[in-house]
C-alpha cells in the first residue's frame, strides 16, 4: 500500500473513531445480497456475494417460520438474530428493522435487508454507504448492494428474480446473483459466496431449520461454484429420499431416488454404488452387475463395503449372489 493510500485508510478510521459510532470494530461485507419467499412453498432465502473472505458466516441469518436477514456494508451481526427474534414474537419486518435501526448508532454505514415468514420486506441503505448503493423492494423480495461499480446492479436482480419464477425458490436467487455480476458486480471484484433456504413452518429441532446451507468462502468464481454446490444438494436431497426408502424397505422407490441423484452427476461412484445396490434388492442382479463392476474398478474399497452391508440388513441378497457380484 502506498503512503497516499495509508494515510487516506488511517484518516478513515481516525473519523470513524472521533464519531463514537464503533463501526471501526465491524467488519466489513461490502457486498450484494437478496432476502426472498417463494409464494408457493413458503420458503425463505437469503444469497449474498462479496469481496470479501466468508461472507456467509457474517451477512445472512434465518430461522424456519420466522424470516431471514442480510447484513452488510459495515456488519453489525447483531441484526441477524435480535431481527429474527422480534420477527419470531409477531413484530413484523418493517417494524423490527425500523426498531434496530433507531437503536443503532452506526446507521449510517449499515446496509439491512429483512424479510418475514407472511412476505413483508423491508430494507435500508445508510447515507454513508459506499456508492452505487441502493435496496429495493418487490413482492416478496428485497435486493440489495454497496460498492458496486454502477447503479444497474440492484434493478437487474430484481429482474431476474422476478423472471425466473417458474425456478425453485434456492435456484432463483442463485440467478439474481449471476444477473447482479453481469451488471458489474462488486468494484472490488469476487471472493465468497452463501445461500440458505429456510422453512416456512417453525421447528424446535434446530437440524431441520435450515433446509439447504451452502457456502463458498474463498473462490476466484463464487458465484458459479455456490451454483455447482446446489445443483449437488439437490442430488444428495434424491440420495437422502433414497436411503429413507431402503430403510422403509421400498426398493422400488429407492432405485427411482438413487438414479435421478446418478442421472445428475454420473460420474460420482457413490450414486452409482447406492442405485446398483437398490437394483440387487429388487432382484435385478444382472442389470446391477456392470455398475458393480464399474464401481469396483474405480475404487476397490467399494468392493470391501459390499461385503459390510448384508449384516445390517441395508444389502438383502444370498451369500451366494454377493459372491457373484464380488467375483
């Protein structure tokens, strides 16, 4: 950093400091961000982008019946869950914020985004917001950034939520971030990334409030690794329908689960292994033979893990059969 550079970056600070505001202590999540409810389902969303490292682990907050938060500019994480909290009591999303806001006294450098579980949105940009900053708010939705390199960054996620609403809630605002980095994006250019979708209903078993949870923390590509990531939950999501299908001991459903997972990624040899294994307990050892074999060659290990199944009742063929497939 050169001197000039030091000096503006110290006098920064040293203002910030003489303003008693505390926002020298907060990180920074320059970034842009939507919160959303599919009208459907009821979910709710939150994906962010940033330069900047974890982005996910400060800006976005949601509770399953409840609502979602993004926190940005100068983070005060604290929006998150006392957001969420008066959310949770039936204060509604205009209101909480607005409360949050009159108690905060580094409102000017907050960038806030909050949604609750009926669609209320509400949003806002601090004056001292590093332009182009903005929030904008449709039906169901807010979109919002700071730091970006123009002004056509929030109208063109709003666009794209808006015309990709035939997409499930999750891909949706996978598409609003794509369209807010092919407007411009952050100045500063592209490090992380987050998306979860949360519930519409309350639950008090905190594993199941959030439905999908991803984060890319540091990627030269964010944007497009959180999209590969969720195109892989919702295969693993077919893999989990299928495990509970063998456990209720329906191999009819648990072929259908495992092969749309391997349609997705055929290439992946535990989506391979799993389908072949529904395909032996539905007694279809021959058509599960060659993906056995497949499986093995790749990866001999997945040979000794046949060999464990029978015990437990997941693999129910003869030893006669196992040797078969084994040979």
């Amino acid at each position: 950093m050169n001197r000039l550079l030091l000096l503006i970056f110290i006098l920064s600070l040293t203002n910030l400091q003489a303003q008693n505001i505390g926002v020298e202590k907060d990180a920074f999540a320059h970034t842009y961000s939507i919160v959303a409810r599919d009208t459907i389902t009821g979910e709710m969303a939150v994906g962010v982008q940033s330069h900047w490292f974890s982005v996910g682990s400060i800006v976005s907050w949601g509770k399953s019946g409840v609502g979602v938060v993004a926190t940005q500019s100068f983070v005060n994480p604290a929006y998150g869950p006392e957001g969420l909290e008066l959310m949770a009591n039936g204060v509604s999303a205009e209101q909480a914020l607005t409360q949050l806001v009159e108690e905060d006294e580094g409102r000017d450098f907050r960038q806030v985004a909050f949604l609750d579980a009926s669609g209320n949105v509400s949003g806002f940009t601090g004056k001292n917001c590093v332009e182009a900053a903005e929030d904008l708010q449709g039906k169901n939705f807010s979109v919002q950034a700071n730091m970006m390199v123009n002004d056509k960054v929030v109208p063109a996620m709003a666009e794209a939520f808006v015309r990709y609403s035939d997409y499930p809630l999750a891909e949706r605002v996978v598409e609003a971030l794509k369209a807010a980095q092919e407007a411009g994006g952050d100045i500063r250019g592209k490090q992380s990334a987050a998306l979860i979708v949360v519930g519409p209903e309350k639950t008090e078993n905190s594993w199941e409030d959030k439905k999908i949870d991803l984060r890319v923390d540091d990627h030269e590509n964010p944007i497009k690794e959180l999209s590969r990531l969720l195109k892989v939950a919702r295969a693993y999501e077919h893999m989990n329908r299928g495990d509970l299908a063998v456990e209720a001991g329906n191999m009819e459903n648990a072929l259908k689960e495992y092969g749309a997972a391997e349609k997705m990624f055929p290439d992946n040899l535990e989506m391979k292994f799993w389908k072949a294994v529904a395909l032996a307990n539905s007694g279809r050892i021959e058509e599960a033979k060659p993906i056995f074999n497949t499986v093995f060659k790749a990866d001999k290990n997945w040979k000794e893990m046949i060999t464990r199944l029978p015990p437990s009742g997941i693999l129910t063929i003869s030893e006669e059969e196992l040797k078969e497939i084994t040979e």
